[in-house]
C-alpha cells in the first residue's frame, strides 16, 4: 500500500513541474495562443489540486486499495493533458 501511495505522490509532483515548465513556456508563445494555453493551464492546475485534496483524504484511510485505481486513472487522464501541451504541432 505504501508503494502505490509513493508512486501516486511521485507523479503529482512531476505533474506540479510539468505544469511549472508550460507556465514558463506560455510566456513565450504568441499572444493570439497564450489566452488558450493559460486557460488550459489553469484548468490542469484545478485538476490536480483536486487530486491532491482527494489523495490527502483517502491515504489517510482504509479504503486505500479501493481508491487507487480510482486515482491512477485520474493522474494518467492529467498526465495526458500535460502531455498534449507539450507536443508540437
């Protein structure tokens, strides 16, 4: 159970830098694209905070085995709209 918790922790803080690394990048887009790219960001930001409230509450109880998946899944869906950030067109 403490395995899944630490890799859960470990892919919320990739995350957290991913998200710093396109808040970094954004600045260097053009205009006409920043306003999306913030709107995306910010969006991933609510995301993962979300996830990391939710985290919080179901480590902490026994439910642990029930809610992994539930949270593997939502951290790969978020991981997924990072990376769709990151991909140049």
């Amino acid at each position: 159970m403490s395995e899944s918790k630490g890799q859960v922790e470990n892919l919320l803080t990739e995350l957290g830098k991913r998200i710093d690394d396109l808040v970094g990048e954004v600045s260097e887009t053009k205009d006409e694209f920043r306003d999306e790219f913030e709107k995306r960001i910010d969006e991933l930001k609510d995301q993962k905070q979300k996830l990391e409230q939710e985290f919080d509450e179901f480590k902490s109880q026994e439910k642990w085995n029930e809610a992994k998946s539930h949270f593997s899944s939502a951290v790969n869906e978020l991981k997924k709209g990072v990376e769709s950030l990151f991909k140049k067109d």
